[in-house]
C-alpha cells in the first residue's frame, strides 16, 4: 500500500507541475500584455519607466525564465500580488474563498451520492418497471442539461417565481450570522450543482448493480433463501459501489467547473466566483494561484479516492 499510495503521489505532482505550465503559458499567450493590469489607463507611462517596470516585474525575462521564477516563489507559499486588488496577496487571498467552495462543493455532491445511489438502487431492483422509465430520463434530462441553463432556471423559478430561496449570496446582507440562513441560501445552488452528478451516479449505479444480480454468488444466496432485502444491501450493492467510488473521485474535477458557474449566478463568495472576477479583469496572479489552489485539491482528493478503492479491492494496488 505505501507503495502504491507513493506512485499516485508522484503521479499527482507531475500532474500538478504540468496544469502549472499550462495554464502559465496559456496566460501568456492571451491577447494583451500582462504589464497593462498595472499600469492605470488614465495616467500613461512613458516608455522608459515601462521598460523599467516591465524590468522590476520581471516580464522582459524570457518566458522560461519567467515561469521558474514563479515556481520557486510559488514553492515558498508566495503567490504574489494582486494586480486589481492593492497590495493584497493572493495566497490569503485564495484560502479565505476556499471554505465556501468546499461548503457548496460537499454539499452538492453530498446529495448527489444520495440521491444517485438511491435511485440507481431502486431503478435496478424495479427493472423496466414505470419507477425504471421515470428515473432513467430525469437521469438523462440531468447529464444532457448544462450547468449554467439549470442554474439560470432555477433562479428564476425558485428565487424570482415562487421566492422559495435567496436570489445569491451566502448570508442575508446587514445580518448577523446564523446556522439556518446559510442553510437557507445553501439549498438551491447545492440541489443544483448535484443535479448532473446524481444522475450520473445514479446510471453508474443502476448499470453496475445489473451486473452484480446476474452473478453466481447473488443467485447461490438467493437459492439459500436469504431475503430478497439481504441479497441486495449485503452481497449486491457492496460490490456494485465499487466502480461508484471512482466515479465520486472523479466527478470532483468536474464539479469544480459546474461550481465556477452555479457561484457567478448565485453570487456565491467562493473560488468560482473569484476566479471569474480575475479572468475579466486579466489578474494574472489571481489567475495562476486559485488554477493552482484548485488542482491540487482535486489532486488529492483523487489520491483519496485511489487509496479508498485500493482498500476495498486490493488487486488495484498491484495494477
């Protein structure tokens, strides 16, 4: 197991090097020049005090030179700047728009499993049955819906049509903290972000218990006379879980991406929401640092989800 665990660390820090350069030299190649975010519109520069910006910065470096040299800051935990926010850093920056992500992000997929499992269970046991045709084209209205337009109608009809929750935001403007208003404002974008991943699960699920009935040891237990109720949550649904538990760890990058847009409808102060605010407004720093925050949390959430799948199936660790 430390062996393994070992490999997929390294395999994750590759990973992780290689979303860096990436997104660096995407950065780079956007139209523009990086040097406009610090020089103020109104007030031009002459040429040579922008050469000796350009200089100060370190943007008259060649481009892998530029690139190492954030590395080696970036290794220490220095993010740089802010170019749209004063002297702000952007590590603090990032982590205090981590916590709200995660709260949205755990809470979603916390109701996707759910729900998934759920339906994937019932929709297998009742095969071809009214509850089976139900469940398989909400499942596939859910997969085929884009984040975004699910986000836009659930505003509308919820927030706007029938007021059932808040419009955005986390908490209520002007009030004091309290647990069942960030409840209240957390429900929607929740349901909504889990929307897609529960029906994905819940067709994982559904396929993969299928298989797991149609197997000898299900029909021998079945012969023994062990409950129907039994059969299925004891020796059926364990092992149809695990391809269920990749698909979970998977599904974490993906959420990621339905975040960012569930966050700019909702107004939700987290990492999306952040790192839409610094694309428009082409903050670099910002740009690399929550890229960079964000997949290494995906990362290691895929190495957990590794390690989970090696333990319950050991013949993974010698794969």
């Amino acid at each position: 197991m430390t062996t393994f665990i070992a490999r997929r660390l390294a395999i994750g820090l590759v990973m992780l090097l290689a979303l860096s350069v990436l997104v660096f030299v995407l950065l780079r190649l956007a139209p523009g020049d990086p040097i406009d975010a610090y020089i103020n519109p109104s007030a031009p520069l002459s040429a040579e005090a922008l050469a000796a910006l350009r200089a100060r910065l370190g943007l008259d470096a060649p481009l892998p030179v530029q690139y190492l040299g954030w590395l080696r800051a970036a290794l220490t935990g220095d993010l740089g700047f802010s170019t749209q926010r004063a002297g702000v850093p952007v590590l603090p920056l990032v982590l205090e728009r981590i916590g709200p992500t995660i709260l949205l992000m755990a809470a979603g997929l916390a109701i996707a499993i759910v729900a998934g499992i759920s339906a994937g269970i019932l929709s297998a046991v009742r095969r071809n049955s009214a509850a089976d045709v139900g469940l398989s084209v909400l499942a596939f209205t859910g997969i085929s819906s884009p984040a975004f337009l699910t986000a836009l109608l659930g505003l509308y009809f919820f927030s706007v049509r029938l007021g059932w929750a808040p419009s955005g935001s986390m908490t209520t403007p002007g009030a004091a903290f309290s647990v069942p208003d960030l409840l209240h404002h957390l429900v929607l974008p929740a349901v909504i972000l889990s929307i897609g991943h529960a029906a994905l699960i819940m067709r994982y699920m559904r396929a993969s218990l299928l298989e797991v009935l149609n197997q000898d040891y299900v029909r021998t237990a079945r012969a023994k006379g062990v409950r129907e109720f039994w059969v299925i949550v004891k020796h059926a649904v364990r092992n149809a879980l695990l391809p269920v538990i990749t698909l979970i760890g998977s599904t974490i990058g993906v959420a990621v991406g339905g975040a960012i847009f569930i966050e700019s409808v909702f107004n939700w102060p987290g990492m999306g929401l952040l790192l839409v605010s610094a694309v428009s407004d082409r903050d670099y720093p910002v740009i690399m640092g929550a890229t960079l925050v964000i997949g290494a949390a995906v990362i290691v959430v895929n190495l957990l989800t590794d390690i989970t799948y090696a333990a319950v199936d050991p013949r993974i660790r010698v794969s």
